[in-house]
C-alpha cells in the first residue's frame, strides 16, 4: 500500500518581526518585510527528519541566519557551528564559522532567491544536522551551500529565521518525511 | 494530513528528433526516448510555487543538456536571461564559472552511463524571476559533481519547460516533476 512520503507540516503558532506573517489553510506561512520569522510546533516526535522549502526576496543581500526553537524560545547558546561552500565566478571557497549562537541559514537576494534546506533529528534529544542549498541573484546567479551543526541533546520543536541585513519577504514551508 | 509533494501531470508532451518517442505513464512521469529535444506543457500552475523534477537519462553524445522555461507552448530563448553560476567536483578538481546565456544549464549528459538530476525550481508560474538549482551525478572519470545555480530574470509566468540536447544529441530516460504542496 502506498502511503505520502512528504508530509507538508502546520505550525501551532508563528511568530515575526516585520509587516505580516500568515498560515496558509494548507500550512506554509507566507511572510512581508520580516527581519525574524519563527514557527513553532513544525516539529515532533511523527517524523524524525523534515525538508524545508524557503524562497522569495530580500530588500538587500544578506546571510541569514537560524535558530532552532523549543516552547518559543530560542536556543542562542554557541552550540552551533556551519560548513559553507559557495561558488561565484570561478572563485570556488569554503569557509566553517567557529562555535556560536546561530547557524548558518542559506543567502537571501533582492531578485529572487531559493533555499532547501534538511532537518536531520530536531526533535529527538540528540545532536541535529542541518544541510542547505541555495541558489540567489547575487552577482547574476550565486552558489551558497551550508552544512551546519548543533551539538545540544534537546529536543526542539520550530525554528527562527533572522536577516542580519534587511528583510525578506515570501513564502517558507516545512515537510515532514514519514519514517 | 496534506499531502507535500504532488506529482504534476503534464497537460501534453512535445518532441523532435527523427525516432523520437514520449510518452506520459499513468502515473503522471514522462518516459522519453531518442529526443532532441522533449517539451512538458501544463506542470506549472497557480497551485504551487515550487517544483522538484528528478530525472535519469542517458544521451548519444556527451555534452550540456539545455533546459528552457516554457509559456503555452513556446520556449523563453531571451538572449542573456538566464544566469548560470556552476560548481564542479573531478578528482581532488574543484572548480566554478558563470556564464549568462539564452538557457539554464542543469548539467552535463555522458553517455555511457546514467545521468541522475534534481532540480528545484522556484516560482516558475509566478510573474516574477524564476530561481533554479540542480543537483547532478554523472560519470565523467566515472563519478563527478555538477551542482548549478541559476536565476532567469524575466517576470513571466511559465507551466512548462523544454530539455535540449545541444547539437545532434539526443537523449532517453525518464522524469517526473512534483509540485511542492503549500
């Protein structure tokens, strides 16, 4: 028997800084000149790994960056560490933040930009593992890919998605993957 | 419980290519056979913003495959609209170039063996410019990497693309395109 591998996933609740933030009847939240956008309750113990699916425009260029979330708060301890790859031209570098309080959320662009991004586990009481891959209008076409980690053993149940430069507008969706 | 990932059913399927053949399965993927180039009508619509094709195919000849967005049956060749920005694992070789051209360049096609291909396509149906990022595993030195990203910069709105074999080659194989549920 066939059964839905990809299980398009409503938050309990959103919370945003910016213009407005809106649930989808479906459960993607479509978003307006936001600096932050956090979704609660998008994770839980039905699925251990989970697809993200964010894309729209940013007023600047910028690297986000991500939290993971429990209960409306946000983990901020330096438990994160990100592994970039990108790709511009024919200058192809990598570069790994040290530990801190934020990982690594893909690249936003004023034309359109496009993240995929992977959930490995933020809801079991172990390490997550998050990997993205992006592509944005920066310098015509732009190539940024992270690989990032948090080494914490908690559970979480959302995540929070902060500009450091700008605000972005679009739509983000959350996909559980049935196990 | 939603359903994420929809397969899109393309509304008709266009060819060339001498004995080309294609057929859309009962299942809404489209096997394709010996095609020049191979057109899908109808799989972007208003219901979704963003789509996921996966794809395995083999070619005659080894080179870039061409991948155009399309719009009721035409294919969008603006000189320069679309911006390729490629990353390339060979061996201990990585390398990167860009180039802007009239197509998005998902990849190389090598012959001997089989291509595999994921692209995300973001907001193709929406009057906006349209991101694209593919995903490849292909056999040149028998194993390589070939990662794009690309943006198309007209505001239009597409439900369908064209894959192009550059020059004579023609290509066989298999994809799906699946809309992203939101």
């Amino acid at each position: 028997m066939s059964k839905n591998g990809l299980i398009l996933l409503t938050p309990t609740s959103i919370a945003y800084t910016g213009t407005s933030a809106t649930i989808s009847a479906n459960g993607s939240v479509s978003f307006t000149a936001c600096s932050v956008l956090s979704l609660n309750g998008v994770f839980s113990a039905d699925y251990d790994n989970y697809m993200v699916l964010w894309a729209g425009a940013n007023s600047t260029t910028d690297i986000p960056i991500y939290r993971l979330r429990a209960s409306g708060t946000d983990a901020t301890a330096s438990n994160y560490v990100t592994q970039n790859l990108s790709a511009t031209g024919t200058t192809v570098s990598g570069t790994r933040t040290a530990a801190n309080g934020y990982g690594w959320y893909g690249y936003t662009s004023t034309s359109k930009f496009g993240n995929t991004s992977f959930f490995y586990g933020p809801f079991l009481s172990q390490p997550t593992a998050v990997r993205l891959l992006s592509v944005n209008s920066r310098d015509g076409a732009y190539l940024h890919d992270d690989a990032s980690t948090h080494s914490l053993s908690s559970s979480y149940d959302g995540f929070t998605i902060t500009a450091q430069n700008g605000s972005f507008t679009g739509r983000v969706a959350v996909y559980g993957m049935r196990k | 419980m939603t359903n994420g990932l929809v397969v899109m059913t393309p509304t008709t399927v266009d060819k060339t290519g001498g004995s080309s053949t294609a057929t859309i399965n009962a299942d809404g993927s489209v096997t394709f056979g010996s095609c020049e180039t191979l057109s899908l009508n109808g799989v972007f619509t208003s219901d979704y913003d963003n789509y996921m094709i996966v794809m395995r195919l083999t070619s005659s000849a080894a080179g870039d495959i061409l991948f155009r967005l399309r719009a009721s049956g035409t294919d969008d060749a603006t000189s320069s609209s679309y911006v390729n920005q490629f990353l390339r694992v060979d061996g201990s070789s990585v390398s990167g170039f860009r180039f802007s051209t009239q197509a998005f360049y998902p990849g190389e096609d090598l012959v001997t063996q089989r291509t595999g291909r994921t692209i995300y396509v973001f907001g193709p149906y929406l009057a906006q410019p349209t991101a694209l990022r593919s995903v490849t595993s292909l056999d040149r030195s028998s194993a390589n990497i070939e990662d794009v990203a690309a943006t198309h910069n007209q505001s239009t709105a597409y439900d369908g693309f064209t894959i192009d074999p550059a020059s004579t080659t023609n290509t066989t194989g298999l994809l799906t395109v699946f809309g992203f549920n939101q």
